[in-house]
C-alpha cells in the first residue's frame, strides 16, 4: 500500500514522498553494499576493538553507516547476529550477576580473579562490567572482597599472545585475546600503542582484511568528482560518497593522500575566504608567547596520546608514523580571537581548554569538518 509522507534515508540523506519509493530506494542500498561486505566490515571492526562494536562506531570505522546494517538486516541485533557476534544487550539483571558472582565465589573460596571468572562464571567478565562499571566494583555489589592484579610488563603480554598462538596454531585475533587471554586487548594497547604493534612483538604479522578495494575507493572519488566538477571535500564524501571518510584514513592515512592515490591533485583545505571561521586571516602572526608553554600543559594533560574517542595513537606511536610530534589543536579557531586590528588575544586562544591533543589523522579531519567539531572535552 502506498502512503505518502515525508519519508528520508538514513543511509544518504535522500527524501522521498511515499513509502513504496523509499521501500525501492533502500533496496538499491542493499544491491550498492553487499552483504557479504557489511558481515566482513562488522567482524573486521569486532576483531579491532576487542568486543562487539557500538552503533556509534560504524561511522567512524567502516564503509558504511549503522543505517546500512539497520536496512540489510532488520535490525542492528539481527546484523551482529548475521557477523557471527552476540549483541551488547546481555538480558542479565543486576540481581542474577550478583547471584553467580556469589556461587563462585563461594564454589573457590574467596572472590573470583577475571581468569577465574573466565573458567567458572556463566555471565561474561565484560557483561559485570557494563553493569556495574568496573570489576571490583561488581564484586562490591555482591558483598565480596576486591581483587587486585599486578600491572602487566610488555613481556606478559608478549608472552600470552604467543601462549595463545600456541594453543590456537595461529596468531590470535583481538577478541580471542579479550576472551582467552590472561591480559586484556586494553592492556595490550597500552603496552603497544595498538593491538597489531603488540603482535608484531610478539613475532606475528597482523591480521589485516579490507573488505573494500582500493579499485572500489579510487572510483568512488572518481565518480564524485564527475559529479561535483571538483575534487571532493570530507564532508562531500560524507554526504554523497558510497564509503566513509574512515574507510579512506585506515587505508591511505590522510585525504590528501588519498586523492592523490586516486590521480587528483588535492586542492587543500578551506583557507581565507573559503574558510566557515574565516575572520580577516592569521597573517604572518604567532600563536603567542606563551604557546609553548601551553602545548606542553595541554600534552601533559591528555597524558601524551590523542584524544579522539577509540584512538590508541600516543607519543611514541605518533613520532614513529609521522615522524614528528602529536598535534596540538586549537578547537575554536585562531582567528577568532583576532580583532578587527589583525590582533591576537593569545591568552584566550591558547588557554588549556581550548586546546586538545590529536594525532596527524585526526588533526586533519577536525581541520577539514571544522565548524563542525566533535566536542570531546
């Protein structure tokens, strides 16, 4: 039956009049995107983190946004279940986790480790803590002593990844670890920097699948730039391209880069004029004599490693790919604090929280979207 309304994908933005219009537009999607493509992504995404991704990830890290996996499957249960993954929701109360912390607890004799936990319990160690916030915190619920664990050396870690390859004959993935293994794949990252550093000490190569070719992501800026008569821009690969703009950072690193693989000259980012915040231009003009001084307090704070949700680039990491130092960012733009002199107020500028750490990646990408900025502070 047809029934008209205001009916918008959510996969591109597109608004149709009727249901059966859209109900034909989303079948197109499905044809555009595999799904053999979507379960790879999800898996790939699930290996990476270490736990079944959130919603909130998909757009960050994938081809693909969550409308996508909502529209090929149903749900986004559904879509985690097609992957091979258990949804996040584990239908465990409060009351029941506490319950089964207590039989173990009281089948050993004292408050069960997270290994002990792994062995025994019937709910998961990761599903205590989605409840409760921590470990020890859910073993407080339950009127049991807290455990303590000695903090992990690089060697353990080491050494539990190639104890697991052992068992497993083969290099264990990231959720193989968070399951089986006696350190978390957190612990791993923050030993390493990242899980696939940690298992190249460990002497393996990482696991590494691109679901989407480079074939694929080339033509796709080449269709765009048919279109658009220009070079696109992030955010126009984020309004109409097929892929995300994360799929081409984790192939290519930066945009620039990217377009240049494809056989474009990258026309750079918005400057003078051009710029959402432009304010008359910076000039030849310092970031001001206390700039230094402020970067150092800002990297200090941020405990050297870029701040950008689910990002595992610190200092070390950083100057190894990038050669050079994190970036230090200013979130409201420098020329905003310049006044109709072509003055700039530093001290406002550069005060601590306006300042954020980002790694190369994501410097450019704030750079690229400003105005619109994720605010992380």
């Amino acid at each position: 039956m047809k029934v008209e309304g205001d009916y918008t994908c959510d996969i591109c933005g597109e608004s149709f009049e009727t249901n059966v219009e859209i109900a034909g537009h989303m079948r197109s999607h499905q044809v555009s995107i595999p799904t053999e493509t979507i379960i790879d992504e999800l898996q790939r995404l699930a290996e990476e983190k270490g736990r079944v991704p959130k919603q909130s990830e998909i757009e960050e890290d994938t081809e693909f946004t969550k409308g996508a996996v909502r529209s090929t499957f149903g749900s986004w249960d559904e879509g985690l279940e097609a992957a091979g993954l258990e949804p996040r929701t584990n239908g465990y109360s409060d009351a029941e986790i506490i319950e089964e912390l207590q039989r173990v607890a009281s089948q050993i004799g004292h408050s069960p480790s997270r290994n002990e936990w792994r062995e025994l319990g019937r709910v998961s160690a990761n599903a205590v803590q989605t409840h409760f916030g921590s470990w020890n915190e859910g073993l407080r619920e339950a009127n049991l002593e807290t455990t303590t664990q000695r903090t992990a050396t690089k060697e353990d870690v080491i050494e539990e990844i190639q104890n697991l390859a052992a068992e497993l004959g083969r290099p264990p993935k990231a959720q193989e670890m968070e399951q089986h293994g006696a350190w978390s794949v957190k612990v791993a990252q923050r030993c390493f920097g990242r899980w696939n550093r940690a298992l190249r000490r460990a002497g393996f190569e990482p696991h590494k699948q691109w679901s989407v070719s480079e074939e694929q992501l080339h033509r796709e800026i080449e269709r765009l730039v048919d279109e658009l008569g220009h070079v696109p821009s992030t955010i126009e690969m984020r309004d109409s391209g097929r892929y995300s703009v994360g799929s081409y950072a984790r192939r290519y690193g930066t945009w620039q880069d990217a377009i240049e693989a494809a056989g474009f000259e990258y026309p750079g980012r918005p400057s003078g004029p051009e710029h959402p915040l432009w304010k008359g231009g910076y000039g030849d003009i310092s970031y001001g004599p206390n700039w230094y001084r402020q970067r150092k307090r800002a990297l200090e704070r941020d405990g050297f490693e870029c701040q950008m949700p689910g990002c595992p680039i610190g200092r070390e990491t950083h100057q190894e790919r990038w050669d050079r130092d994190l970036n230090v960012h200013h979130i409201t733009p420098l020329g905003v604090f310049i006044d109709a002199d072509g003055v700039l107020d530093y001290e406002r500028a550069n005060r601590l929280e306006n300042l954020v750490t980002l790694c190369q990646r994501h410097h450019t990408m704030w750079e690229e979207f400003a105005p619109l900025q994720p605010d992380i502070r």
